[in-house]
C-alpha cells in the first residue's frame, strides 16, 4: 500500500500522514456563513474536503469529519472592522437573524447533496456553543487578550511564531486588517465584540467583557478542539483562510493548549493544514455583490448536472486554480457522460449486481473482490490519490479500467465501483437520464422528446429523410439537440 502524502500548508511540504490516534482520522473544515447563497467557488473546498474524506475512508481510516456552520461573528471584511455579516442580511431583508440562517443553512446543504458530498459526523453550528467559547476566551484572556471599548482582543505577540501559516512577517503582510484604535499590534483581533452603545443585535449574549458576540475566529478553533480534541489530524478550508482566519484560529489553539512554537506542527490545534485553491471566473461572477453570481443553482437553470461540476473540481488538482467556463463545464459533463455509457454496458452484460461491501469500498475490500488482472489499476489509483489527492491521474486510471476487453464485466463493476467510492462521481447509481437538467424556461416535455426521436426512427428506416430532417428541425427549434452519432441509441440533450 502506497503511504497517504498530503501537501501541508503549515510546513509548505509534502508529509507522510501519520494520525494522532491509531487507525482514527480526525477532520475539521470550516464550513460557510450561512448569509446568503453559497456560490460555486465556495462548494469546491467541500468538495476537496469530501475527496480527502473519501480518501482517508479508502485507506481505512476510521473518518471522523465536522463541518461548522456560521451564523453569527463573521464580519464583513473577515477582520476587526464592518458589520456582521448575518445582522447585515437580517437588517437588508427585514427578517429574524434566525430565519436568515435557517434559510441559507438549508440551501448550502442542498447543493452538499447535489453534489454528492458524504455527510459529515457533525454539523457543527456555532450558536450551539457560545458557553463554551465564553469559557474558551476567559481561560486565555489574562495571558494573551486586552480589552477595548469594542470589544476582548488577542495580542499577537503573546504566541510564538504568529503568522508562519501565511508567511505574514510584516504589518504589510497583513493588509486586509483594519487599524482599530488601541491596538498594540497590528494583527491583533478580536475574540469578543462587544455590542456598541445605544444599539441591540439580534444575536447578543452576556459576557465579562460586556454584552456581545463572539469573534469569527474564536467559533472554529473552540468547536474544533471540543468535538475533535487537540491535537487532531487536518484542518482543511480555502486558501483565502490561510492569511488571516487559521493563523488567528492557530493563536489562540496555542495559548489555549499552552503550547510552544509552529516547529511542532501539533501546536497548532491540528498536525496538517490543507487549502484548496481559488475557482476562476473571468466575468466577476464569482462576487456575491455580482446580483446573479454563480450558484449552483445557475448551473442547474441552464441545464447542467450538479455531477457535471463535481467532475470539473476533480479534473484539476485541488491545489491548482481551477478556471471555470461553461466549455469547461459543458466538456465535464460529456467526460461523465462517457463514462456512464461504459457503465451502463458493463451492467447489460454482468450477471448480477455489485454488491458494496458492508463497511463501504476500501484499499483492502478492492483487493479482496477484484480479480488479479485488475489489481495493477488498483495499485496504480491508490498511487495517485495517496500523493497529496491527485484526483485528475485517478480519473485517468479510471478510464483505462473502463477501456479494458475482455475482463470479467462483474470484477470491472466492482473495481469501477471502488474507485468511485473515492470519486464520488455516482457512475454505478446515476444513468445519463439522471444528467438531463431541464434549463429554465424550457416547455417541451420528456415524453413529447422521446415521441418525436420515435417518430424520427421510424422515419428513416423507410427512408423517409425529409420528414426525419423536418423532425430534427422541429426538436432544435423546441431547444433539444439530438446526437445521432451516440453509440448507445440517440441521445439528447435541451
């Protein structure tokens, strides 16, 4: 078995995974502030997230994964100045703060869902644990923190090493914190925010430092060390919480625990720190400020599968920038598409179903169903995802498996079936039906579709082509393009 290799952002290296507790993996991923939608850029750190998860099952590690949900703290700016995020939207919607993340909370989840995303152990939402902050903050206050007029501050310069997750050395370094009156360092930030004279939010509780809320930063780092106890495994999140969100998050994990410097990746809270790179969008619409920013959603309205986009991530490594276009996408999705009509074969011609092994597909349940032809595939995909989760090799590794002849169509199932345990793509659950999304505004039914392809058959085995071609032209009028060239019967798409 090749040993599991994951870049860690802390050291800026590739390591060996080695877990804090035998045959356990112990996972934290920040998870959104549930004030709006989440848009297509966000849902790609869940779905590294899942990819790692599925991998570390694959491996056989016992997975535990929490996931937190934000709603409250998190400010505008993602530093010490601007309004929360959550009372901005409540305030812009005339609606209950609570009604605001009920909504978007749900919302994030259908596209979790949509994208197949494996349900974490817990969803942790930080409004259940405001105690425990508030015990949190008080064990660290007299040591690390001061108190301002706004609000309970952590002073930087308590901590070893602040700012090695960012590389951030200089004031500079830190350019998106806003100067705050009384602060002795620069990077210094809150941990408490206390509400401001003469005014009530929504979301307000009682604390020694005045009637407030507490910091963004503050909510991961105590349900973090709470549900998964420090130090645990990998903390993953997006790269843009790489400069300011984790290393604070990493401060207080170190005065919290009493720990030394960063030399011990285990100070800070978690042994590896994992980040996805940015989506690209060249249009702006990856900006919620944007109005229709790109949403999951958006992608379904023109007529594309939620799995198409899950394809897309996995196509480039989780590391890289991954640059999105509606050719990309589109590109993805017939790359899915191939792949289920391969499956969709296999199954016509397999005398029975795969059965998933009881304690889902690993390493070791692959090499014990799939026959010793298939075992090279096995090791050569498990290669590709032990170093540091290069999915676009184990797509490649995939297709190879799916190109084979004359192999037992059971043992290929069962090795499609495993890879796709880590993929997460659902090849042997979804038919290429599943992947005709309905584009908005579309009026032609399925039925009336599948009537006219029949009618078209008929057609031109009399060869009757003028009323073929006629029917043809009708349907691409309607908004349906038929593929006549598909291997497996016509297929369309709207």
């Amino acid at each position: 078995m090749t040993a599991l290799t994951l870049f860690n952002s802390l050291t800026r290296k590739l390591e060996h995974f080695e877990p804090v507790h035998p045959h356990e993996a112990r996972v934290y991923s920040c998870g959104p502030t549930v004030y709006n939608y989440p848009h297509i850029g966000n849902m790609r750190a869940y779905v590294f997230a899942d990819l790692l998860g599925r991998t570390l099952s694959w491996k056989g590690y016992q997975l535990t994964h929490v996931i937190n949900i934000t709603d409250v703290g998190h400010l505008t700016d993602d530093a010490d100045q601007g309004e929360d995020k959550m009372e901005k939207m409540a305030a812009e919607r005339a609606q209950s703060i609570w009604d605001i993340a009920k909504h978007y909370t749900e919302a994030y989840w259908a596209d979790v869902k949509a994208l197949n995303i494996r349900q974490p152990a817990q969803w942790s939402i930080a409004t259940d644990y405001i105690d425990d902050m508030l015990e949190f903050a008080k064990s660290i206050a007299d040591k690390h923190c001061y108190q301002l007029d706004s609000g309970l501050y952590f002073d930087v310069s308590t901590v070893e090493d602040y700012g090695r997750l960012a590389r951030a050395v200089t004031d500079e370094g830190e350019g998106r914190i806003e100067a705050v009156a009384g602060k002795r360092n620069a990077a210094d930030f809150a941990i408490w925010r206390a509400t401001p004279p003469g005014e009530k939010r929504q979301m307000e509780w009682d604390s020694p430092w005045g009637k407030g809320a507490p910091g963004w930063h503050l909510e991961c780092s105590v349900m973090s060390g709470k549900l998964l106890g420090f130090p645990f495994d990998i903390h993953t999140g997006g790269i843009d919480h790489r400069e300011i969100h984790h290393p604070n998050e990493i401060a207080q994990n170190q005065a919290f625990c009493g720990c030394g410097g960063l030399s011990s990746a285990a100070n800070s809270g978690a042994r590896i720190w994992m980040h996805n790179n940015f989506l690209v969008e060249r249009s702006g619409k990856m900006s919620k400020s944007s109005g229709e920013f790109l949403r999951l959603q958006l992608l379904i309205d023109k007529g594309y599968s939620p799995l198409a986009y899950r394809m897309m991530c996995c196509q480039a490594h989780y590391r890289s920038e991954l640059e999105f276009s509606w050719d990309g996408l589109g590109a993805a999705l017939t790359r899915l598409k191939r792949m289920l009509i391969a499956v969709e074969r296999l199954k016509d011609r397999a005398e029975g179903p795969v059965r998933e092994p009881k304690g889902g597909w690993t390493l070791d349940e692959a090499h014990h169903h799939v026959g010793g032809a298939l075992l090279p595939l096995v090791a050569q995909f498990d290669a590709a995802m032990s170093d540091d989760l290069n999915s676009p090799q184990a797509l490649t590794v995939l297709e190879e498996a799916l190109a084979l002849k004359k192999i037992d169509p059971v043992h290929k199932l069962e090795l499609v079936a495993a890879m796709d345990a880590v993929l997460g793509l659902g090849l042997l659950t979804t038919t290429r039906a599943d992947l005709r999304v309905r584009p908005k505004g579309i009026a032609i039914t399925e039925a009336e579709i599948e009537e006219a392809l029949t009618a078209r058959k008929e057609a031109r085995a009399a060869k009757d082509f003028a009323r073929s071609d006629a029917l043809r032209d009708e349907l691409t009028a309607k908004g349906v393009e038929v593929m006549d060239g598909d291997p497996l019967g016509w297929e369309w798409k709207l």
